[in-house]
C-alpha cells in the first residue's frame, strides 16, 4: 500500500462561522508543495476530505481520534520513526515539522529550510 496524505479540500465553510470561507494554512502549504515538484509525489495517494466531521475516510484509516489535518498515512510500517501516532498498527504523522520531514525522506521532496 503506498502513503496517502490527507488534505482538506482548498476552500471550505464553517458552520460554526457563518458566511465566511477558510482554508488550512497546512494543507494549502503541502498543496503547494505538491504543484511545485510533481514528479515527486508520484507515489502517493492524496486523498481531499471535505471540513466537516466526521471526516469517515480518515476514521477509516486512523480512527475517529485521529481527524486532524493533514495527516500522513505510511503505507507500510517502515515510517515509524516519522510517525507521531498509531492506529491498529497503522503509523501516521499529524505534526507539520514531521510530516514535512517524512515528505523528503520518503518520497524525495527537498528539504523545508530551517
């Protein structure tokens, strides 16, 4: 199975904030770091989940705790010194630094500069 990253879709409403759109500052970074390098992410599976919970295809994948976005989903458990969680054995990593990191090691996107 290959990692599959999770993103918000790009512009979304809030019901709790009516008549305003958002975006997610995260998923909006790694989209753009998605559009920026292609060929890099080839081996991935992005997966665009609508803002409202529940949010079932991650429930499916990382349980009904674990609804935070982005999240990347390692397809294999060779991610686990990436991973800051784990569902049922499958390892995920929810906090940015990390799953910017986890994006280089694995699938060969430059490095974030510090």
């Amino acid at each position: 199975m290959r990692d599959r990253l999770y993103l918000l879709e790009n512009q979304f409403d809030d019901p709790d904030l009516p008549g305003r759109s958002f975006y997610c500052r995260d998923c909006i970074t790694l989209n753009g770091i998605l559009t920026a390098f292609p060929e890099r992410g080839k081996d991935l599976e992005i997966i665009r989940v609508a803002h409202p919970r529940p949010r079932e295809a991650v429930i499916e994948a990382i349980g009904p705790d674990n609804q935070w976005l982005p999240v990347l989903v390692f397809g294999d458990r060779s991610g686990g010194e990436y991973a800051d969680g784990e569902y049922r054995g499958t390892m995920f990593v929810s906090d940015m630094p990390r799953l910017l990191h986890a994006l280089h090691v694995r699938h060969n996107f430059p490095e974030a500069h510090p």
